[in-house]
C-alpha cells in the first residue's frame, strides 16, 4: 500500500487549483493499492469551508469531495488554521485534526503532492 498526500494549502479564489488538486486525488484513488489523504491548511482550509463557486470564481468542490468519501478517502483540515480564520468546516465528509495530527500524516505518506 501507498501512501499518498495531497496538500492543498492555495486561496480556492479566482483558481481552479484546488478543484484540480482534488480532481488529482479522485484520480489516485483508481489504484486500490493508493491510501489517499487530502490535507487542507493554511488558506487552503477555505476549500474546507461551503463556498458559493460563482462567488469566489471557482468551480464547484462538492463532487470531488463526494466521490473521494466514497472511494474511503481521508479529507482532513487543519484546526488551528480554521480557528485562525474564524472558519468552521461546513461538510460532513471532512474531518478535523491539530496541526500536529496533520505533520505526522505528511511524515508518514510515501507521497506527498502539495498544491
């Protein structure tokens, strides 16, 4: 088994880059062998966050996070970046843990993809 990362750590405003990141880690999940965790800190907690993406200028989230729940991946934010902006994560499938519980993911994936 494998072990892979994905870092989103970008504003999800005016971009597609964290719709492709997690379009990148839908993707991984075709190999059964691949353990994907999709990891939001920093700003990229906002992605965390039910945005409207014609307000922000971005593409829609919800069915990439759909589709990785159901392929068993793990969506994890960042506590302490939520708590610093005064966010709270508004989707079921997306856990929280403390900064620590996120660089212990990091340092144990195979690979890591930050985006």
């Amino acid at each position: 088994m494998k072990k892979v990362a994905i870092i989103i750590r970008a504003l999800p405003f005016n971009t597609i880059r964290n719709s492709e990141a997690l379009r990148c880690a839908v993707g991984l999940t075709i190999e059964e062998e691949n353990k994907i965790q999709v990891l939001f800190i920093g700003d990229g907690v906002w992605t965390a966050a039910s945005l409207d993406s014609k307000a922000v200028s971005s593409r829609d989230l919800g069915k990439h996070v759909e589709t990785l729940e159901m392929m068993e991946a793990e969506l994890i934010a960042e506590e302490e970046a939520l708590a610093a902006r005064g966010i709270k994560v508004s989707r079921e499938e997306i856990a929280t843990k403390p900064r620590e519980g996120i660089n212990q993911a990091i340092r144990e994936a195979d690979v890591v993809m930050a985006f």
